[in-house]
C-alpha cells in the first residue's frame, strides 16, 4: 500500500536499515537525513527509494559503509579527492567542507572527486556553499546502466549526468540550478511505468533506436533483454552538457568514463568536479549583490504566462516542496515502499509506516 509518512519517522527507518547494512549511527543519521530531504525537496527519485539500491551495493562491494575521503593532491587552492566508494552523502560533504575552507582562504578552489558512491542531490552541495555566500559550480557524471542516448544516436551510451551551479543572493534564499542533463529522470519513468502511463513525445527511444511514449522502454528489459533509452533535455545542447559533464566528472576527476556495454550491477558511482568561488575576495561583491538582486527582480516583473503565478527562480520550488512535505509528510508509492521494507528484511530490520 502506498504510504505517507512524516519526515522524522522516516529518518529514523532509514538509519536502522543502515545501520544493519554496516553504516556507523552517525553515517547512517547523515544518508538518512540526506535522502529524506531529497524527498522533502520534491525530488522523490533521489529520496529514500534509493536505500533498497545502497543495501544492495554494499552486498555487491561497491559501496564501502564508514568510507572518507583521501586527498591525493593538495595545492591549496586544488584538490584531487578519492571517495574510495564511500557513501556520497558522507564523502560529498567531507570534500565540500574542504573545498569551502580553501576558497574562503584563497578566494576560489577547484577539486575533483572521484568514485564517490550516489552522490545524491547535486543541489545538497551547492547548499552547502551558498550559505558561506560562496558561489557553487558542479559537473557530475554517473557510472552506472547507461540509459541516455547521445544526440543522434539509438541507445544509451551515458547516465543522468547532473549539472549544478549555486549562486548567493545578498539577503536572500540563492539561486540553486540542479538538474539531470536528461530529458526527464529515470525514476519518474518507472513512477510512469507502474501507472500504466504514457509520456510526451521527446523523451525516450525504444531498443531499435525508434521514438516511443512507452515509459517501459528504460524500465524493463525489451527485446533482446535491450532497454530503451531517455534524451537529454534541450536537442543537441543538452547532449553537448551531458557529455562535458562526462569529461569533467569522469575523466578529469580521474574517475572514469562509461565506454562498457551496459551490466546489471546496483552500485551507482559519481564523479565530480566543483568550482567554489568566494565573492569576497573578488572585489566585485558590493557590484555583485546589488546586480544580482536587481536582475532577479527584474525576471519576477515579467508577466506570467497563462496558467503560470509568477516567474519562479531556480531553488524556490524546492523550498516551497520543504515546507508543503514537513507539513503533510511524504508519499511513497506502493513499489517503493515495499522496496524499502523488503530491504529491511534483508538485513533484519522490521519497518513500519507507523
Ligand atoms: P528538475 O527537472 O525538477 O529540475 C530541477 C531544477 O529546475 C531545480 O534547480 C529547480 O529549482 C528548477 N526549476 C524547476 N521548475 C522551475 C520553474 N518553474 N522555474 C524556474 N526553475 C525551476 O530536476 P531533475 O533534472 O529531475 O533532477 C533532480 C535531481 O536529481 C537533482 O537534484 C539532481 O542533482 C539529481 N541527480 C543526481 C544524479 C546522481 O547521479 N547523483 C543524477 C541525475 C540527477
């Protein structure tokens, strides 16, 4: 049965599950509240239905509980981080607090990590340094099934590569864009999928490469045991995004790219590379604030389109999903939930919606 729980009780279910998985309680606290707020933020597909995918990759080895960091080259204002497959909720954090003390010292750093296990939100480490009043810029790859399709092409030859850029607004909550480079996620297809549903032209290929509203496609595996495909968002510039996020978060980073035929592991590794820039140390921060405020207040000036409230900036619907999902808890579907709970039982841990 689907479910709706509130955000503390579903904090502390995911913990107990990771704690039995091998996490540490304070490692199991830290994921637990991280993929809780992914849910609170409105982004379900990387909330706590990621949990039954991490129980799975630590069973298969590729996800190391009570991992940290390991800088391998440190220049000051860069940095070549190795997550060593710890939990990305665990090792993001451990390099962004790093990061963000080098450029609050230098004025700007550069780090790239690498084989961090399923970073998460993207979003979560732009936050983080937003709210030193430092500007946050991240390019992620993703090694896993490969299931977006190069521009042009028919199969899927990269993953959801996100991109993010965090800029602080002077007094106000910052301008926060974090997206997949694909068209849609893959989580919304399955949602689709269990619905019966179809999906608009433009999102998806089938096995043969053919245009197709059958969100099945990346979700089951077809003819031939192949799966479809999802596009990258916006034609060829998407593309273009998607694979510079590749070179930046799998190559640069050292981490590495996917050039493999597709296999039915259930670890999920990122690559990142980050860009922190402090305002401060730019001299352009009064220039900074005053600019940056006026534009985004000129962009709420524009009339909205029909059936459209207001021009939103990126970041709001995020936290008007936070403040809506404390309020009346989180909806889990009926496959997710029972996900969860049959991932508890693998470890031995009874979850209870109530
Ligand atoms: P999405 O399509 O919902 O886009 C989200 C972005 O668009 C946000 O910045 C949001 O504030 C902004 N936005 C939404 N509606 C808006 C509007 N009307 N006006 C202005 N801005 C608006 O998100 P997505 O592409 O499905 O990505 C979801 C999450 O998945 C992200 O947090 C991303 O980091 C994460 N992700 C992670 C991985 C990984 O491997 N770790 C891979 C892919 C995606």
């Amino acid at each position: 049965m689907p479910q709706t729980l509130a955000a503390p009780l579903l904090r502390a279910q995911c913990a107990s599950i990771l704690v039995a998985a091998g996490s540490a309680p304070a490692e199991a606290q830290q994921v637990a509240d991280n993929l809780v707020l992914a849910n609170l933020s409105g982004h379900d597909s990387h909330g706590v239905g990621m949990l039954p995918r991490y129980v799975d990759a630590i069973a298969e080895g590729g996800l190391t509980p009570n991992a940290g960091i390991q800088v391998n080259v440190d220049i000051g204002t860069m940095l070549a981080i190795d997550g060593q497959h710890g939990f990305g909720q665990i090792v993001g954090v451990q390099a962004m607090e790093l990061g963000i003390a080098r450029a609050k010292q230098h004025g700007s750093c550069i780090f790239t990590l690498a084989s961090a296990h399923h970073l998460g939100r993207i979003g979560h480490f732009a936050e983080m340094a937003t709210a030193q009043g430092l500007v946050s810029m991240h390019f992620v790859n993703v090694l896993s099934r490969p299931n977006v399709a190069p521009w042009g092409g028919g199969d899927g030859r990269f993953g959801t590569n996100p991109c993010c850029i965090g800029i602080p607004l002077a007094g106000a909550e910052p301008f926060l864009l974090d997206f997949a480079t694909s068209r849609v996620a893959q989580g919304k297809m399955r949602v689709a999928h269990n619905k019966g549903e179809r999906v608009p032209d433009g999102y998806l290929i089938d096995e043969r490469g053919m245009p197709t509203n059958d969100p099945g496609v990346v979700v089951v595996p077809q003819g031939k045991g192949l799966f479809g495909a999802l596009m990258t968002f916006g034609e060829h510039k998407g593309y273009g995004m998607a694979v510079a996020c590749e070179l930046l978060g799998g190559a640069l980073t050292g981490g590495g790219t996917w050039h493999r035929p597709a296999d039915a592991a259930r670890t999920v590794l990122n690559g990142m590379l980050t860009v922190l820039i402090d305002p401060a140390k730019l001299g352009t921060q009064a220039a900074f604030a005053q600019e940056a405020n006026a534009f985004v207040d000129w962009l709420r000036q524009s009339p909205p389109a029909a059936g459209v409230d207001h021009v939103l900036i990126a970041g709001e619907p995020e936290r008007a999903a936070r403040v809506a999902r404390e309020r009346d808890g989180i909806w889990l579907d009926d496959a997710t939930w029972g996900e969860i709970v049959a991932s508890g039982a693998k470890v031995g841990v009874t979850v209870k919606a109530a």
